[in-house]
C-alpha cells in the first residue's frame, strides 16, 4: 500500500463570524476560492495536478449548498477537469476530508488530493439546515437528544470538572493563543483574505480577547442553564438518561466554549511519486486514520474511544504521541481528554485553540492538523495527534509523522 505524504497546509485566519466580522462580506464559495488559490500558487498546481478537492462543510444549505466543492473549484484558479466533493461528519468534516484523501491515496485511487473545508457561520447559520436529529421527535425522543452545549455540561458533571477548572483552561487558550501569533507561529500557513476588489481584509485570528482572566469569565452567566432548568428543560432528558446524576453542573459560557466564526483550510495530501513529479519535499506522512461512534446524548466525548481505538489500531502507546490537538469545542472535552489519558496540557493544544480563535465547523479538522504539523516543525517533534468531538456523538483522528 502506498503512503500518503502532507505537502503543503493553507487556512484563513478566523473571522468573528459576525456582521462586524471582517470575513462577513466574502462568501463561502469566494473564501473557500481563495484557499485553493493558495494552495494552487504556492505548489504551482498547473492542469489535473490533484485527483480531486475534498471539501467539509458541516450546514449544506444556501450559498453551502449544491456541492461547495465543485462551486470553489469553478470559481478558482483550479483546472476546471478537477471535480469536487462536498462531505459533512459534522465539526470532523475538514478532518475526515483530509483522512478521506490520505486513504484513497493510500489505495491507489489517486497521486493527490486538496482536501479541506469552510464553514461561513456568519452568514448561514449554524442549525439552518434542520437537521433530523434535532427536530424529528421520533429520532430525538429515542436517542435522548439534548444541545451540545447541555452535553459538554454533563462531561463536566459525570466526569468531575468545576467551572474554575473550565475557567482556567479557557484563560490559557487565550494566552497561548496571543502568544503564539506575538510569535508568528502561524506565518507558515496563514494567507491574506482579500475583497472582491483584491484589497486585504483579514490577515490575523480577529475573534481573541488576549486580555481575557479569571475575573471576567467569573462574571459571565452559564450559557446553558436555562435551556436545561427551565425550557425546553433538557436537563430532565439527560437525567432520564443518566439518573446516577442528581443534577446537571452548568459550568460552561460564551468564554470557556468554542468561538462562532468564519474560516477555511486545505491541506495537499498525495503519494512520493506525485512529490516527485512536481518537486516537492513532503511534511509529514499521514500516519493512520480512525473514527467512531458514541454515546449521542452526552455526545461529546469522541475524542477518547477514537484516540485509544487508533493507538489500539496501529500498535501504539499514547506515551508515543509528542503533541496533541485536541478541539476545544468546549472546555470539559479538553479536560476530560487530558484526565483519560494522563496526558500534561503541556503537550496539548501548545497554541491555544478554539476557545480563543473560534471553531468554524467545517474547517476546523483541516485546521488542527496544519497547526499540529506547523508546531512539531518548529519544536522538532516526531508524532503528533489531531482529534475532535461530534455532533450526534462521534469522534475523529489523525496521527502524522514528520519526515
């Protein structure tokens, strides 16, 4: 079986998702453009250079509707000859597009791919679609379906987690974050998003609050507590669910929980002969794949049964992993992470995450894997591990390996 090798890794910098978000003009299909156009210029992709680009989008609706993928590669630099799909495992779309193109160039079926994804939540809601799991009482009274912002509120309370703890690691997302770009830790991928008249408009993460401690988030009320205590009361469904819980602890706010925002990534995923042909020098190999499917109402808790599921796969320990992204959906999925597996918040999310820079659902995948390989460059790291949790209660991984 071939390998499958990382070329190159592009993103936008991540708008607030806002009308005074500076991404908020620009459309998905012109941002996701503009990523392609990157990745195009930067390898001098010329003709059928890429088999296909693989493009996860989590709210397929609107202007995200119709197969996005092929729309960007119309409305790109791209060869027209290369066709596009559009693919959606919810927050793990970017990353199962870039896992999707790593196994089928591992299969044969293909020397390259650009796989990514773009979520514009600024200008198409998140929920729009009405998806099924949420709005059909016959599948949502049976999986005992509650938000997820209720879900990461139950791993807080089963698991053990205090709002200072959520707290806390929320302050040092935002620290690490700041840090990181004071120190131009992400120049190697970050592109300029320009208008439609070619003029800049967003070259940083704009959604961070550097200025961000304890006191301030203390402030905030608990995002969630009346959706689950008083209506639609869906602390009463988990606790069905999960009678051994008195009650649910709401510890989680718009300051410990992912960002709404607008962004794209891509990464160029292909074999050593396409290297070869075009006279590029490979990253990192895609190491292995995995994904799996969980409990649905505390949802959230993927990360954990897919990452021992990938080291149980492929013979490792997890003492073999240098560094981990782990997506900071909500602070109890970084903590729980980190309680299972013992692992230090040293080697976890080294550069802030979602917390602080915002979770644009569809890329967020292909994000957290260019970070990762970004910084086991620039720390000399061998092994790393990217991996989120899922809506409807799923959870995605990646492991690559720098060459």
């Amino acid at each position: 079986m071939a390998e499958a090798y990382i070329y190159d890794a592009v993103r936008s910098p991540r708008g607030k998702g806002r009308k005074d978000g500076s991404l908020h003009e620009v459309t998905s299909v012109r941002l996701s453009a503009q990523i392609l156009n990157a990745m195009k210029e930067r390898n001098n992709l010329d003709g059928h250079a890429v088999e296909d680009v693989i493009w996860g989008n989590v709210t397929q609706v609107g202007e995200q509707g119709g197969c996005l993928a092929r729309t960007a590669v119309l409305a790109s630099d791209l060869d027209e000859s290369i066709p596009g799909l559009a693919i959606n495992r919810f927050c793990a779309s970017g990353m199962e597009a870039v896992n999707l193109a790593a196994n089928q160039v591992k299969g044969g079926a293909g020397d390259a791919y650009i796989a990514g994804g773009v979520e514009m939540m600024g200008r198409v809601a998140m929920g729009s679609d009405g998806a099924a799991i949420a709005v059909d009482p016959s599948v949502a009274m049976e999986t005992y379906f509650v938000p997820q912002g209720i879900s990461a509120d139950i791993i807080a309370t089963e698991y053990g987690f205090s709002r200072d703890d959520a707290d806390a690691l929320a302050v040092e997302s935002q620290k690490r974050a700041k840090a990181a770009w004071d120190d131009s830790r992400f120049d190697k991928s970050v592109v300029t998003i320009r208008d439609q008249n070619g003029l800049p408009i967003l070259d940083h993460d704009e959604y961070m609050r550097p200025g961000t401690d304890m006191q301030a988030l203390g402030a905030l009320n608990a995002s969630f507590q009346q959706m689950g205590e008083v209506m639609p009361g869906f602390d009463a469904v988990a606790l069905m669910k999960y009678p051994h819980l008195e009650k649910i602890n709401h510890i989680h706010h718009a300051g410990n929980s992912s960002g709404i925002v607008d962004g794209s990534a891509a990464l160029l995923i292909g074999s050593k002969e396409f290297g070869e042909k075009h006279g590029l020098k490979a990253r990192a190999r895609i190491k292995a794949t995995a994904k799996i499917g969980t409990d649905p109402t505390i949802m959230l808790t993927g990360p954990v049964p897919v990452t021992r599921k990938i080291m149980a796969d492929n013979g490792m320990d997890i003492k073999d992993i240098d560094l981990f992204e782990v997506n900071e959906a909500f602070a109890s999925v970084v903590l729980r992470f980190m309680q299972a597996f013992d692992v230090d918040h040293s080697k976890v999310n080294v550069n802030g995450g979602s917390i602080a820079m915002g979770h644009p659902l569809g890329a967020t995948g292909a994000m957290i894997i260019g970070t990762l390989l970004d910084e086991m460059e620039r720390s000399d790291k061998e092994l790393g591990l990217a991996t989120l949790c899922i809506a409807s209660g799923m959870g995605a991984a990646t492991i690559i390996e720098r060459v």
